[in-house]
C-alpha cells in the first residue's frame, strides 16, 4: 500500500468536463481526508506509459474515461468479472502487491441509483423485463447490470443493429436484440425502459419515443443528466410514470473508488446531488 497523503486521479482526453473532481473532493472534505483527487488529461498515444508508471506514481488508483475505458480493460493486471464481461474499466486501483486492477463500477452505479430511486424490488417490475435503447459502452454496463440484478428478460433496441446484437451476447438466454420499429410491442411488456442514447443530450435531437404503451407501473431511466429533466423523462411524469436521471448513476458509480482509495465508504446525499446539480447549471 501507497504511504503519505492518498492521492488518486481522473484520467481522459479532454478532461476538462468531468465533474468526478467535485464529486470526490466533496467526500474528501466531509470526511476530513487530507487527500488529493486530481484531473489528467492523457492522449491515447500516452496512456500505456501513464499505466506503466502508475506503480511509481504515488496514486492509489483513479477513474477512467473517455476515450481510455477500453485501453485500461487491456491493459490492467487484473480485471474484475465484470469489467472483463463489459470490456471497460472506469476505476483503476493499486492493489498492496503492486498489482493494478481494473473494474467497472458504471454497472452497480446504475442499479444502486434505481435502488435508492425505485426501492429495491425494481427489478421485479414488468415480470422482470427491460428495455434498453443504446449499444455503445454504457448500454454494455448497464445490461450486464441488469442480469446480474436477475432481470429476466432484456431487449436492446439500436440505431445500428449489429451493436445491438453485441450488446445482447453479454447476458445470453436473457438479452436479446430488437429493431427499433418493434418497439412498440416490446414496451407493452416492459417495467423498466433505460436510455443510454445521447439523444435528449444539451446540443442533440431528442429522443422521441412513444411511451403510451408502457404500462402504469413501469419506470423510465435516462443516462443523460445534462439536461436533468430530459423531454424522455419529462413525458414519462406526465404519464404518472417513474422517472429517473441520469445524474445519480454518475454519483454512484464514483463510491466503489473512493472506498477503495481512501478509506471510508462515503454517502450519495442530497447536498452532494445539489453540488453537482448547480455546476451543471447553464
Ligand atoms: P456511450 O459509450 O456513452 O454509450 P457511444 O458508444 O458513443 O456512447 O454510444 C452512443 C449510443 O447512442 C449508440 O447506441 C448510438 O447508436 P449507434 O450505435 O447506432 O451509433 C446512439 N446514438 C447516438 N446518436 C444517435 C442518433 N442520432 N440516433 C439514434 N441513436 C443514436
């Protein structure tokens, strides 16, 4: 184990976006750590010498994003189950033996955010069935979520079909791919909808689905959390529907790393929701 003043970073390409340095620094202060948590950008050119010398470093571990999610998969010493299954490392920790080891908390942060929001027989909702709208990385995250949660039955509908085909193979026997014009029926039957599109996104189309055939009961999630109320999410309400944003899966996922490198499992609660809420704010 790394002595001195823990440190751990953000790292991506840009980075100047990310809000995980808020989110952490607000966990450091409340729990009086004198540690850091700092913002890196690394080019994907640079990233496997950055991963080589993280031993040396004096970081205890850090996120990943964009565009390094894959590379750190390949290039950890270890991967958990899940991030192997997903592909994709967001946390990186140094492990007392000098081992790195990668894992994917995006998952659990979905499904930890639909507890605290839903309560946590969610997935028993619809007979246990989803729909999931999107086949890029966080789609891979969240249906491996979901059938380790024991969701029976999930559908991934994709603009790109193949990607959708994909995203199904990770949970076999229980995600299956679904073109977008059978939507429709599939929602009939659905307790749970999930967008991880960047459809509804400050500056994209909208998303624009009909969710009358959704049945009372079911709950809408939205990865997007700028804006915060999407359209998708705003429809959702009007219809007496549950509707869940995108920004509590961001807050969730940071949790697993912070144990992880400094110690105390912190707390997801409403002023740090508040914090990050005004630092999106236009
Ligand atoms: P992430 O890693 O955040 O999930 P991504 O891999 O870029 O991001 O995936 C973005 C998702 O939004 C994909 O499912 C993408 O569909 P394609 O696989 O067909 O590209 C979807 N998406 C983005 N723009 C879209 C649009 N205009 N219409 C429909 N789907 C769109």
């Amino acid at each position: 184990m790394t002595t001195g003043t823990p440190r751990a970073f953000v790292v991506g390409h840009p980075i100047a976006h990310s809000r995980s340095p808020l989110i952490h620094g607000h966990w450091l202060a409340e729990h009086g750590i004198a540690g850091s948590y700092e913002r890196l950008d690394v080019t994907p050119e640079a990233f496997p010498e950055f991963i080589r010398a993280l031993l040396d470093s004096g970081f205890r571990g850090g996120n990943v994003t964009i565009p390094h999610k894959e590379a750190a998969c390949a290039l950890a010493d270890t991967l958990t189950p899940r991030a192997q299954k997903i592909g994709a490392v967001n946390t990186l920790v140094v492990e007392p033996d000098g081992r790195i080891r990668g894992d994917n908390t995006d998952a659990p942060g979905f499904c930890a955010h639909l507890d605290h929001s839903l309560g946590a027989d969610w997935p028993a909702r619809g007979n246990g069935t989803a729909v999931v709208l999107g086949a890029g990385g966080a789609a891979r995250a969240i249906v491996v979520g979901l059938a380790e949660r024991g969701m029976r039955r999930i559908r991934v509908a994709n603009r790109t079909p193949a990607r959708a085909e994909a995203v199904a193979a990770l949970a076999p026997g229980i995600a299956d791919a679904l073109a977008w014009d059978d939507l429709p029926a599939a929602l009939a039957e659905a307790g749970l909808l999930v967008n991880t599109t960047s459809l509804g996104m400050k500056g994209q189309p909208p998303l624009e689905i009909d969710l009358a055939r959704l049945p009372p009961g079911a709950a809408v999630a939205d990865i997007v959390y700028a804006p915060l109320e999407t359209d998708l999410l705003a429809a959702a309400r009007r219809r007496g529907l549950d509707a869940v944003d995108g920004l509590g899966m961001l807050l969730h996922q940071a949790v697993p790393g912070f144990a992880a490198w400094f110690g105390p499992r912190p707390a997801v609660t409403p002023a740090l929701r508040d914090r990050i809420v005004a630092d999106l704010a236009p």
